[in-house]
C-alpha cells in the first residue's frame, strides 16, 4: 500500500469543489507513486461547519475501511495500487485548510502530517471575524443588502430571507459549486455583516455574542464551554498532539524531507 495526500480545496466555505486543487502538489505527489486524494465536503449555507465535520470524518473512516471502502473501489477498477490508511498526510488551500484542520484534529485513523497553503481556519475568534463595524444597507449594492439579511430557521438551519427566489433558481445553488461567481459576493456580505460564525457553527447571533467579548483568551473559553460549536474552532484543540505541520512554502510535498519523513 502506498501512503496519500488528502487534499481539501479552497473557496471560502462557500464555493468550490474536489477539482479545484493544487496540481503542483498533485503531480509532485503521482509522479513519487504516492496517492492525491482531492475531497468535496459539503458547503456553507444551508450546510454548517457540523457537516463538514461529518464529512471529514467520513472521509477518514472510507478510507481506513481497507475491505469495503476506497481501496475496495480501487481493486475494482483494476487499480494495482492501494491507499496505506496510516500513512495519510492532510492540507488544503486558502479555506480548505479548515476541514484539514479538523481532519487533523478529529478524524480517524489521525494524519501523519498536516500542511496549509495560505490556510484559514485555525483561528475564527480574531476580530476580522466578529461584527465589529456592521456596514449601513446604504453603504452596500443590492446584491449584498440583500445577502445580510439572512434568518435562521427554528433548526437553526441557514436560509435566506430576501434572496430565496435568486437562490433557488441560481445554477451556482448546485453542490459542488463553481469558485469565482457571485459567491464573491456572499463571502464579503457573511464578514462585512460579522455573520460568518453564525452560519458557520448553526447559532444564530453567536458572531455578535462573541464581540461583546473583548479579551480573545475569554472569547476562546467561551467556545470551549459550548456543547453545540466546540468542535468547529481548532485553535480551542491544537496541542502537542497534533500532527507535525509542514511548511506552506514546500509545494512540492515529495520533495520535503519532512513528509518524507512521516509517510515511508
């Protein structure tokens, strides 16, 4: 069996999909007989960080089920190579570094190693995130007005409440989504409202919530004393035990020593 690269794209959470890689990566990683795994997961709104979650940890389990899962599909095909599941290096690009994050954190069997290129996620609780400033509807175009006005349903479940018509019959309401487009637009409208945490997590006004409190130790106790989002901050996790990090710098991963190191 030959050790991967689980890969997770970027896009903001909110766009995006397994095809939107890094191909340097991928090439680097074929071209030593190693594995490229690039993963969808599921998307913000109406999805939340839960089921990202889920689906990291889904991934996990697939890939670890040598009898029944990816390497089943593999032999099926009449692939000669299959996926050592305890030789697995995780990282993504840009927002992909989140569900590698938490790949890292929670799933099983745990990544030898972990790498982020130009990674977000592993801090939610600075104050870019929270609604510090919350931006007057005369001050946005209609699109994004229309946009902050999400509501929540009484699951707690994203929906929209002016733009439900737009998004219904929006080709880009199609997971997996296209990057680029007028998702854009969404990914300003969530951080410019101070919104993006709410949908994140599920909690309606948690963003809010959290800006309220102004010291960033007591902001982080905050979510680690929260049954219902706890998982979804990986700085509240990060310790000892957490895989080494390659550098960002190292695109070419079969070429650093230290992946090297942790997958032959």
């Amino acid at each position: 069996p030959v050790p991967s690269v689980v890969f997770f794209h970027g896009g903001s959470l909110i766009s995006g999909n397994r095809e939107f890689l890094c191909k340097d990566i991928k090439r680097d990683a074929l071209s030593r007989g190693w594995g490229f795994i690039s993963a969808d997961y599921r998307l913000l709104i109406p999805s939340t960080g839960h089921e990202i979650l889920r689906d990291v940890k889904s991934l996990f389990a697939f890939l670890a089920d040598t009898e029944g899962g990816l390497n089943k599909e593999l032999r099926a095909l009449g692939c000669p190579h299959q996926i050592d599941p305890n030789r697995l290096f995780v990282g993504g690009s840009s927002a992909g570094a989140y569900p590698a994050f938490l790949a890292a954190l929670f799933a099983q069997p745990k990544p030898k190693g972990f790498f982020s290129l130009y990674g977000v996620g592993g801090d939610f609780l600075t104050e870019f995130y929270l609604p510090w400033l919350l931006p007057s509807a005369d001050s946005l175009d209609g699109l994004i007005y229309s946009l902050l006005t999400f509501k929540f349903s009484n699951s707690c479940r994203p929906g929209l409440l002016l733009t439900n018509r737009h998004y219904r019959s929006n080709p880009w309401n199609q997971h997996p989504r296209p990057p680029g487009s007028n998702w854009g637009a969404l990914r300003a409208a969530l951080h410019h409202s101070g919104k993006f945490l709410d949908y994140l997590t599920g909690m309606e006004g948690l963003g809010s919530q959290l800006s309220n409190v102004p010291d960033y130790k007591a902001r982080c106790e905050m979510v680690a004393s929260c049954e219902k989002c706890k998982y979804l901050f990986p700085q509240i996790w990060i310790d000892k035990d957490f895989p080494p990090v390659s550098s960002s710098t190292e695109m070419q991963i079969g070429s650093s020593a230290f992946v090297r190191a942790r997958l032959l």
